[in-house]
C-alpha cells in the first residue's frame, strides 16, 4: 500500500529537523520509508525534489550544503525555521483574517491562507473563548462573515503596480463618457469603498493626483518601465477624495430654489429647507460629481442660487437641450 504524500512530506520534514548534519539524498532514501518504494533512481529524484520544493513553499527552510568530497547534502536548521513571538490582540487578528479574504480571487489565495495557517500554528492567532477550560475572551465566532469582493480584472496588475511602484495605462470610461479614454498613470494605493474598489495615484497627462474606479476600467492594465516621475504622498485619503466627488461629503454644497411640491428626490437629500413666498423653497444639498446633469431634469422646477460653476454648468446643458 502507497504511503500518503502528507507522510511522506512530515517523514521528510523531520529528518531535515532532526539531523545535526547535512543528509544526502542516499541518505535520505535510506532513511525514509516512502523512497525505498521508489521504483528507480530516476523516479525518486523526480519524487525528492518535488517533496522538497513543496516543503519549501510551505516555509520550510532548506539549506543545500556541499560537503569537501563535493556531495551534495540538506538540512533544516531549528533557528532558521523558528517564528518569534507573536502576539495578536482580538482586532488585529480579525483585520488580518479580513485582508486575508481579499485575495480569494487573486492569484496570492494560497500564499494568504498559509499564512494564516502558520500564525495559527504558532500561536499568534487568538482562538475561540472556551469558557469551560477557563481560557481568557479572544475573538467570537460569528455566523456574520465580512467579505470584501476583489473581481475586477485590474485588481491584481494595480496592486501589484502599488507595490512596486511601476507606471500603468489602461482605458477609462467615465460615467459621463461615451468611449473610453487612455490614461497613463503613477499608481499609489488602492482602497475599498462602499462596496467598490478604487485607485488613487498621479495621472501624467492631467498632471495632478487622480482617483479610478476599478469596475470603470476597460481592457488589460499594462506595465510601463521607468520611475514615477511625482513624490507619492505620505497619506493618500482616497475615501475622502471619493466622498467629494460624489457629492456625499459635508464639506461641499449647493444651495438651489425649489418650486413647493416638486422634485422630492432632491428634498430627501437636502440637509437644510426653508419656505420662501411664491410657492418657492430654498434647499441646501451636497454638491460634487454629476449633480448639474441631475438637476436638468427636472426642468424649471429648480433655479441654481450657488455656487456659480454649478449653475453655468446647468445653463449649458439647458442650452444644449434648447438646441438639440
């Protein structure tokens, strides 16, 4: 009967733990139950090398040490393949278990659940609170499990690009655009909002900071060599940057007149009413991104009193209506 690999692989562990000298592969095949069923000596140096690669990409850490005959031998020292201390706190331990879920579709999956294997295994993780054995509180299971989608395509080239701080081209199609634009771009972070993913990072020909939605991102991200050719910020608040944009910050605001009984889309929105004579009100709302356009639509119903870009922009696109 076949011994299973994961015996082999722990046989195989051990040995290179345990031995206070390197090993050669005769030696090893000696020693190890499963290599002595190795058919030949070809089939197990094709078996050998792949248990050791495995081991390796599991974090053990091999070392290849040629003796004074030129023998080839191995060995695993203890200090080389010993974790430190590591001490986790409730939040920290479920901040990385929440990073960790991001790269469920990325090509980093395996390398992100293994290393939360070896933090459990060494201990750093907290485990769940077991009353009866008198262990102290640590994090409690959840049947609500927080998940943060990474499916868009650009997603791994950008974070890849963040990383190493490579330039980027890609096409980007606004929500207020027809085609799709080409846009050479610095990257510097990406970051998760309400559900979407964004990148914020200098765009070279607009020469100043930029935020991209990554669902508007037509087509393949493509590297481009040479080094960024602005200073990436110490801190980059695109959350900030997007809640302006969209007009769901409180630090940007239109104030508008509303005929009395019209528009409640816009009265559900406005964080200051006030009744004016003439069946007229006065509302304050968030102004940023495409408000001029959803203004338009409701025709003379709404006068744009501030600010005075908001309201040239509605004039234009009455204009261009008037026209057409």
């Amino acid at each position: 009967m076949a011994i299973p690999k994961a015996e082999r692989l722990m046989n195989l562990a051990l040995c290179l733990l345990g031995t206070r000298r390197p090993l050669t592969k005769r030696e090893l095949r000696s020693s190890i139950e499963a290599y002595l069923e190795a058919g030949s000596d070809e089939s197990f140096n094709r078996m050998f090398e792949r248990d050791k690669d495995d081991l390796r990409e599991l974090g053990l850490v091999i070392d290849t040490v040629e003796s004074l005959e030129g023998e080839i031998g191995y060995r695993a020292q203890r200090d080389s393949n010993r974790l430190p201390p590591i001490a986790l706190d409730a939040e920290e331990a479920t901040a990385l278990g929440l990073a960790a879920r991001v790269w469920q579709q990325a090509r980093l999956a395996g390398a992100a659940s293994g290393a939360l294997q070896k933090l459990h295994a060494a201990g750093g993780m907290p485990q769940h609170d077991d009353a009866a054995q008198g262990t102290a509180p640590t994090v409690p299971h959840s049947t609500l499990e927080p998940h943060i989608p990474a499916r868009e395509a650009a997603f791994e080239p950008l974070m890849l690009a963040c990383r190493d701080r490579r330039p980027v081209v890609f096409d980007y199609r606004k929500s207020n655009a027809a085609r799709p634009e080409r846009r050479q771009v610095e990257p510097w972070t990406l970051e998760c909002w309400r559900g979407h993913w964004y990148l914020a990072g200098f765009d070279r020909e607009r020469q100043a900071e930029r935020v991209f939605r990554l669902s508007r991102i037509t087509g393949p991200v493509r590297s481009r060599s040479g080094a960024f050719t602005a200073a990436v910020p110490d801190q980059v608040t695109v959350r900030e940057t997007v809640e302006r944009w969209a007009g769901e910050s409180a630090s940007r605001s239109a104030r508008i007149r509303l005929r009395s009984g019209a528009g409640y889309p816009l009265r559900a929105r406005a964080t200051e009413v006030r009744e004016l004579p003439g069946g007229w009100e006065e509302l304050e709302i968030p102004y940023g991104h495409g408000l001029d356009a959803w203004l338009v639509e409701f025709g003379p119903d709404v006068i744009v009193l501030e600010p005075a870009e908001l309201r040239a922009e509605v004039v234009d696109r009455l204009r261009a209506v008037a026209k057409g």
